[in-house]
C-alpha cells in the first residue's frame, strides 16, 4: 500500500483550448506553454488548422490512452511545472518520447532530446532514442529526483538545432513518489512455512526509510532490524513456537519516500515426530 501524493504534473491529453483545437499549432495541453511546439494525434503532423501530414510510418507502440501529444521541431520548447511536491522526497516522473517522421520531414536517428529547466542551464536528463528501433516509435522514459521545493519547473527541446520532430506523451498519475521499500530477497521469502526450531530464510527490503513498525509482533525467534546505514531491513531467526499462517504487516515511513507496507507471512509447524497442536 502507497500513500496518495498529491504531486501533479499535467497530461498532455487535456488541450488548453484558449490556445487551439489538437492537432493544432503553437498550441498547448492545460498547465503546459508552447514555446512554437504544437499538439499532434495518431493522425499526423499538423500543418494548419484541420490539415495534418500523415505518420509514415504508422506510430509503433502507443502508450496506452494516449489521445494527445506535444511535437517540437529545430529549437522549439515545451515547458510545464510539476507541483505538489515536498521537499525532501524523492519522486519519479515517468513519460513516453518519440522521434517522429511523416513523409516530408527528416528523419532523425539515434539523436538525444533533452528535459531540462525552462532556463537552460540546468540539464535533468538526456532522452536518446534507439535509432534501432525506428521512428515513429514510442519510448518510455522516467526521471528520478529529489525535490527541494514545492515546484520543479520542466522543459523538453532538442539537444541541438534539428530539423525532424519530436514528440512527448505525458499521462495522468505521471509523478509519483518513491515507495519506503522494496523487496531484495527471492520472492518466495516472503512467505514461509517452516517447523519450530528451523531458521527462516532471511527476509531483505531495500528502504530509504527511517522507521518500521510491524502489526501484530513478530513471534518469540524472529526479529526485524532496521539498517539505516546500509538501507536494509532484514527478517530473520528461529521462531520456537507452532502457530498458524499469520500475516505481518511491516510499514516501512520516511521523511524522503511515500509510505508503503510489506507483507511477510509465516506458519510454523511442530518439530518432525511432534503431534501438531489444534489451532
């Protein structure tokens, strides 16, 4: 279980209308400003009102949902804010990006476009494309980042002057913050059948987290550490006791991460050539 974030960025599916019907011309999705980027669909480049150039080819992996998208071409920028934000927590932005092509545009292979500040002088990350996998073809990408206030500002631009198009999908629920933890150990330890007397499988989370609470207590035998310096919370021991499936409900909480929950559950059987007792 996550906490909901209100962090926001804004889809590129919802047009800001004031500036033009998609696909449009300088034109821009709610919360974003066209710097001479445009608003383009599954249909085409557009060109002038209600007249597009055609994908060619057709647009190859589609995020889902996509109904709208910014283009770019030369030295245009699409700049948004992300907002909601705490300062201190760790976030990641996740988007899609295309090199695109109709049939009379460049065609741009294995080229980088760029998420910077709306200023320039700070480059986030650079978004190459795999020229391999063609244009017209939709990459996902994500940014991970530690927010030092309540905005962060954002553009997309080429990382030079050219000529082809650019396109970047943003959907809703783009932003989200990074969870307290996340499973280390094989997937089958986190739950566990063993008999009185048997060490567990130890148990590893990777957590930026600060503090663990655990509902209910763990038995006589098995304890939770928190290592804060290496950034592991680690199950383990030898529990004494049989009992029944119980599940564990470890919260993992910290001032830079959503807070989330980690399941751990365990049965305990009697020793081989015990009777069982009635549960």
């Amino acid at each position: 279980m996550q906490q909901v974030e209100a962090q926001t960025v804004g889809s590129t599916n919802v047009p800001d209308l004031n500036t033009g019907t998609p696909p449009c011309i300088n034109c821009a999705p709610v919360g974003w400003v066209s710097g001479s980027t445009d608003m383009s669909n599954a249909n085409g480049y557009p060109v002038s009102p209600g007249v597009f150039l055609p994908w060619t080819p057709a647009l190859s992996n589609v995020p889902a949902g996509q109904q709208f998208f910014v283009t770019g071409l030369n030295v245009e920028k699409a700049t948004t804010t992300i907002s909601g934000l705490t300062a201190g927590t760790t976030y990641i932005f996740t988007f899609f990006a295309a090199d695109l092509q109709t049939a009379s545009t460049d065609v741009n292979r294995d080229l980088t476009l760029t998420l910077i500040h709306p200023d320039y002088n700070t480059l986030y990350r650079n978004i190459p494309f795999t020229g391999g996998a063609g244009v017209n073809n939709w990459e996902k990408f994500t940014y991970t980042f530690t927010a030092t206030g309540p905005t962060l500002p954002i553009a997309f631009k080429w990382a030079g002057n050219y000529s082809g198009a650019w396109g970047v999908y943003v959907g809703p629920n783009a932003v989200t913050a990074l969870p307290c933890s996340a499973l280390t150990s094989a997937a089958g330890t986190a739950t566990q059948t063993v008999n009185a007397g048997t060490t567990i499988t130890n148990v590893t989370y990777s957590t930026t987290a600060t503090g663990v609470s655990v509902a209910p207590a763990f038995p006589a035998g098995i304890t939770g550490v928190l290592n804060t310096g290496t950034g592991v919370y680690t199950i383990s021991g030898t529990p004494t006791a049989v009992q029944g499936l119980t599940s564990y409900a470890i919260q993992f909480t910290g001032a830079s991460c959503a807070t989330n929950t980690q399941t751990f559950n365990l049965t305990v059987n009697c020793k081989a050539g015990a009777s069982a007792p009635a549960f």
